[in-house]
DNA sequence: CGCGGACTTGAAGTTAGTCAATTAGAGTGG
DNA sequence: CCACTCTAATTGACTAACTTCAAGTCCGCG
C-alpha cells in the first residue's frame, strides 16, 4: 500500500470520474454513509497483493480507479480467475471469517475500504444494508453460475466472444475498450492458455469482427455477429 | 407435482431420516419457524422440472428426501449443472425476481417449500433471518467459486476425484455412497463428457482406489489417494 | 424373463495445449 | 531522440487430452 486518505463517508466524494457506479456500488455508498462507517482509500502497485487466499476478512473494497483480479490457485500454479473488478465494483465480500480468494491489482488501484465488522455491526441494526450485502453477494453469485456455464461448456471462440462482450459492457468508452488485464490473465480467467486466447482474438480481427489499436485497446465492429458467436 | 401437504413449520418435522441437517438447511429451518412462513411439502417424480431458468422465482425450497439438479443450458443444449442438491440442503433462493437456473428432480424428490416473498417480509422485520438469507447465499457462491477452478483447471481425472469426495462427503452412508445421478448427469457437472466420466471411474476402480456395488452403488477404497489426485 | 435405458469400452477425430521462435511495444537510459 | 532491453503478444508446428461415433454389455424394472 502506497498511499492512505481518510474520507468522509459521503456519497459524493466516492464516484471515480468517468467511471458510471453501478448498483452494487451505489449499494456499497449507501451502506458506508448510512452506518456512518469510516471508508479508508489505499493504493496499490500493478501486481500487487491485496488480500490473499485464506487470510482473515477484515475488509470489503471499492474500486476507485484500476482494476483487480481475485482468483483460486492449484498447488501446481494453475490458475482460475473468478472475476475482474473495474471501478465501482465491490470486492472482498466474502461472508465468513477469511477470504476464499486472493486479490491482486492489475494496473496501479485505489480502493475505497471499509472495515468488515463495522459493516457487519451496521447490518444488524439497519434492515437496509443487511439487504444490500445480501443482494451484493447474489449479484457475485450470479456472474459465477454464468461463468460455469461459460468453463465447463462453452468453446474457446464462444468464450472470447463472451468476454469481449463483458468487458465492452463494463467499460467501453467512444465506442473502444482498453483492457487492463494480459492475455494470460484472459485466459486464467475463460479456462483457456494465453496462445489460445490470441489466436482467437486474430481470428475476429481477420474476419473484421473487430480492430485493434493495440493489443489492449480493441474496437468491435460487430457486435451482433460476436453475440452470434456466443452461443 | 403429485402430492401436497401442509406441514407445521415446526422444526423437528422437517430433517429427512438419516439425512444429517447441514448449516444451511438450519438456518432454513429457523426462517420457517421465526417467522411464522408457512411450510408445504410436494413432490416430484423423476425428471420433472420444479422450476424453469427465467421463471418468477416464487417459492424457496428445501429437499426432504430425493435429489435435485440445477443447470444452464446454451441455445443448441449444452447443459452446465451447477449443482446438485441433497437432502436438506435448500435451493431456489435466487434474490431477484427470476430463477436464475432450471430446477429437476433427479430422482422422485419431496421438497418443502416456502413463499419467497414471505421470507423477504420476514428478513425486513427480522434481522436473523436476513443473515441466514444472506449466508446462505454465500454459501452458495461459496460452493460455485470452488466449482470454477474445478470447470476451468482441473483435469478430467482431478474433477472426477473431486466429484467423489464431494459425494463422499455428502452422501455416503456406511462408507457406501448411493449415486441418485446419471453418468450425463456427472459429465454436465464436471464439464465433460458420460464416456470421460466413464472411464475415469473405471480407471480408479481397476487402481483399486474405489469398489463398484453397481454402477452407482460406489466405495471409496482410498480417500488419501483420491485427494493426492485432487490437485 | 426380456425389454430398454444406462453404462462401458474401443477407435478415430478434433480442439485446445505445449513448445518454440519471432515480432511488437513499452519503458529506460545514454 | 534514439538505441536497447524486456516483457507481452503473435504465430507456427506438433502433441495430448478429451470428444465423438460406434459397438457391445449390464442391469433394473416391468
């Protein structure tokens, strides 16, 4: 951690610019400013380690800006990300005592954090934001059941096609996407190798399905042919 | 649905016989009775559907006896079953106002269910139950993050040894395990095909590390050997 | 019993993975 | 500003794992 700002709680204050806050997130406002939780910002390096695997849950996280991966590992190094955090994303609500994964930042984050037992205090007296942690965990759930359907029975195209269609969803910008993420984390992420992941974005680009002004900044030119794709 | 009883929400009515009563189904049960829901048993014969992926998701179930699949399928009828579901444990607790998977009795399968709407007013007024809802529901992500490293990493043979200590550990009876699932069935969980599963299993039979009764009558020889294999 | 679905097993085919080489691009320091 | 370096990404050739297709066998149920 690099940097440490108290904030006041207030909603205002906690939009990142550009970055429209999504349900979960005005949520996660909602419960800060009506518990009168005290929210802490923190910055990460790229690649840093935010909470791992296993460790005590002590905090629940905001994106402000950047963004993160958690993910489970195998003891060989296998790796499956379970989902990619943008800003406004909450993250790190893992009901119970520890964390079930491990969260890293992909480029230099800011999050926003609350103290996990606070919440919970705020939750036992305050009928709304128990509901909101309860709805916040379901909206995870119900990326994850997408997700298996998404690793166990789609084919490499359909499951780039899918993600292409996620991350132009969650943050496109005029029309272009940078993506903050590798092509190994891609493919961590679909269930595919890097090399997989590659060859599958080539092949959309030949076909005109999209363009790229670098690797990580992509066009779709077709969405509707990409959903075709996916299944 | 072929039978239909009113039940007392009492507890103690509610644990199938020799079906150890798991936290979450607790907690079910303790929603039942704080809140005064009224409980109905029904049953369904194997195979039928108890509610459909998109349906307005009106009631909250618990298995009393029998077993329950939930899956996704893809347009051309690739099916992902994320779960399977045991005596005692609950499911259909989708917050949202659609189910979110399609639910089948895998086998004949008497179910007790509760008004979901119901359970909401309950959560509203009742601060336990709104944590119950809301583990429960975490216990599920719970499950499915697991089951994405499974579907996204692990090798045919690494998710077949997962399979069986899951079942293992929630179904065997006297070291037996009594499979209620088809092969298709297992295949659809673990992101493979019935002949993959096939012969994994008769892969670990010839090692000696399980003995076949019958095709789904299963003892685990070599539990140690099964985790090594687990990754 | 004997019918029919479930399961097993074999052989061939396909998809994605592995290994390896090359290219592109971002960041660094002269 | 440009050369250098290092990592990320692409691409190719080959391989392995799993799927597909196709017989058979088992066995649970009428």
């Amino acid at each position: 951690m690099h940097t440490q700002t108290i904030t006041a709680p207030a909603t205002h204050a906690l939009n990142a610019p550009h970055a429209p806050v999504s349900p979960p997130a005005d949520q996660f406002s909602i419960i800060a400013s009506c518990s009168g939780v005290i929210a802490i910002e923190f910055s990460y390096r790229k690649d840093e380690e935010i909470y791992g695997e296993g460790e005590p849950s002590e905090y629940v996280y905001q994106v402000i800006r950047g963004a993160v991966r958690t993910y489970k590992l195998l003891t060989d190094g296998r790796r499956q990300i379970g989902a990619f955090h943008l800003a406004g994303d909450v993250f790190g609500l893992d009901p119970g005592t520890s964390h079930r994964l491990t969260a890293e930042a992909i480029t230099d984050t800011t999050v926003r954090l609350v103290k996990r037992r606070s919440l919970e205090t705020a939750a036992g007296s305050n009928i709304r934001v128990a509901h909101n942690l309860w709805t916040m965990t379901a909206s995870d759930l119900r990326h994850a059941e997408d997700h298996m359907l998404l690793l166990g029975r789609k084919t490499a195209m359909e499951k780039v096609a899918t993600f292409l269609l996620e991350m132009d969803r969650r943050l496109a910008n005029a029309g272009m996407m940078a993506l903050p993420m590798c092509r190994r984390d891609i493919g961590d992420y679909l269930g595919l190798t890097l090399e997989t992941v590659s060859r599958a974005l080539s092949q959309l680009n030949e076909q005109g399905i999209l363009v790229f002004s670098s690797a990580r900044q992509i066009v779709l030119r077709n969405r509707q042919r990409l959903a075709d794709m996916d299944a």
